[in-house]
C-alpha cells in the first residue's frame, strides 16, 4: 500500500501540494499535475494506482479527463468536487468515478477516503479464489477485470465490475443496499447517496446496449438489486 503511485490532477498550486505532502508522509509516491490536459496524458502514459482528479480545470475539465481516460485505463479515480455541486458528481460516476470528495475537505478523511479506495482495488487484485464467472453470453474475468456480453467488451469501472461480480455470484439473491455499498464501495449505506444507485444503472445500461435484457439485473424496491 505505501508504494502505491498517486496522480493528483489539481490547479490549485497550494491545495496540490499539501495533498502531495500529506500523501507522501503516508509513504505514497505522488505526481502533481495542474493542467487537464497535461494530467490525462500522465494518467495514460504511466502506471498509477489512484488519480485524485479536480473537475474544475484549466484546458480539459476533469469530467473530460475521466471520460478520455476511460477509454484506455481503468484506474481508480477520486473526483474532488465543489461543496454542493451534485450534478458533477452525478455525472462524474455514471462514466467511471470510482468515489468522489467535496471541497472544502478534511484532510484527515481524504487520507481514509484513499487508503479505503485503494485497498478495496488490492483486494480485488488479489482474490483469487474464482477467476471466473460465466452466465449464458455473460462472462466476467478478474485477470484484467474484463466482461463480455455476447461476444462484446463491456467497459465497467473498478467498482462496476466488483458490484457486477457480486450479483453474478449471487444470482437471483437479492441483495441489500447496504450489503452492497460496504463490499464494493467500502463505506456505510446512506439513503441521500446516489452514488450506488448510479453505479447500477451505468452496468445495467452498457449491458442493455450490449444486449442483455433490462429485466436480468433488476431493481427490487424498499431491498436492493438482482441479477437473475
């Protein structure tokens, strides 16, 4: 955990290098970038294990950022958002987000936030009881976290692909909400979090799209979701 390599893609010199100085004390390796552009190219170029990245930013704003790199890296991404803008973070995690972190924050919690994210990814790297998971056209693989649906590649980030897991494995079980915010996005369950939700309805549509019918992964009201 300690050598895990951070890229922080914030403008805002003095709030970078504090969350740079912060990391570091910890034992993490950290790369500050201050310009979209320049930060998406760092995040494609080079391995990192985490990118904490601003949506406020000069050339390529962070949702373009993550929606680019997206498409080359599933790296576990941390978007930094402004107190109260719930439309970023909405939007944030429907392409790819894995958490997300409100200006102002504690520094004490973003630290938690981080060691949390980035074990939740260890973890999954390091299962490796069953490889993989195979439904009728539906086949998911922890050796590079890769679905297939019918022959085609469906795109989930980290934390898709450990709900998607779950529900694979515990076909037509219904599982709670809270079960299922704990094993996937390490934190408690709170009814005005839609960050769940919206994690579902991203699998659910790339999978429609794909094919599957809606039905299959299915809302059960007042209890959770099932994959049937």
């Amino acid at each position: 955990m300690s050598t895990s390599k951070i890229l922080i893609i914030e403008d805002d010199v003095f709030l970078g290098q504090r969350i740079s100085q912060l990391l570091e004390s910890k034992g993490f390796q950290t790369k500050l970038c201050q310009d979209g552009e320049q930060g998406l190219l760092e995040a494609i170029k080079h391995s990192f294990d985490l990118v904490l990245l601003d949506v406020m930013l000069p050339s390529l704003n962070g949702l373009n950022v993550l929606t680019l790199l997206r498409k080359e890296r599933q790296t576990p991404v941390m978007m930094l958002t402004a107190l109260g803008a719930e439309e970023d973070r909405i939007k944030g995690l429907s392409i790819g987000a894995d958490d997300y972190l409100s200006k102002p924050f504690n520094f004490t919690e973003m630290w938690l936030r981080v060691d949390a994210l980035l074990r939740r990814t260890l973890q999954s790297k390091e299962a490796k009881s069953t490889l993989n998971l195979v439904d009728n056209l539906l086949t998911l693989s922890r050796i590079g976290q890769s679905v297939h649906f019918d022959q085609q590649i469906i795109d989930l980030s980290p934390i898709q692909f450990r709900l998607l897991w779950l529900l694979v494995e515990n076909q037509n079980i219904t599982l709670s909400k809270a079960f299922l915010s704990q094993m996937a996005l390490g934190k408690a369950h709170n009814q005005y979090d839609r960050s769940l939700d919206m994690h579902i309805s991203r699998i659910r549509k790339k999978l429609v799209a794909a094919g599957m019918p809606s039905e299959q992964l299915s809302t059960v009201h007042g209890q959770g979701y099932c994959y049937r």
